[in-house]
C-alpha cells in the first residue's frame, strides 16, 4: 500500500473518530448507592456508628 494512500485511509478514519465523538455519549460508571449520601435523612450522624435499625433499613433498601 503506498504511503500517500496510507496517510489518506489514515486521515479518514481519525476523522470519523472525532466526528462519532460528538455524538455517541459513553456513559461512566453507575454510582454507589451502598450507603445514604451525606446529610441524607437517615444519617444525620455520620460521626457516630450506624445503629441496628439503620443498618436494617440499608440491608432492606440494597436488595
């Protein structure tokens, strides 16, 4: 294959790359939802250890 041809195919197939990049969206990794959020309702202590009852609710609420 000469070089010229290369370079062009080359070119091309950079170019469809960048142009596919507007417009297929690639999402992130899912969130972790192992635990409420911070200064979720169920946790307004987060200094404190969860309690049975909490961990009771996080248990039933993952599955």
């Amino acid at each position: 294959m000469s070089l010229l041809l290369r370079r062009c195919l080359t070119a091309l197939v950079e170019a469809f790359v960048a142009f596919g990049s507007h417009w297929v969206h690639i999402p992130g990794p899912p969130p972790d939802f192992s635990d409420p959020a911070p200064g979720h309702p169920e946790r307004l202590c987060p200094w404190l250890p969860p309690t049975e009852q909490e961990r009771a609710i996080w248990d039933d609420v993952g599955g």
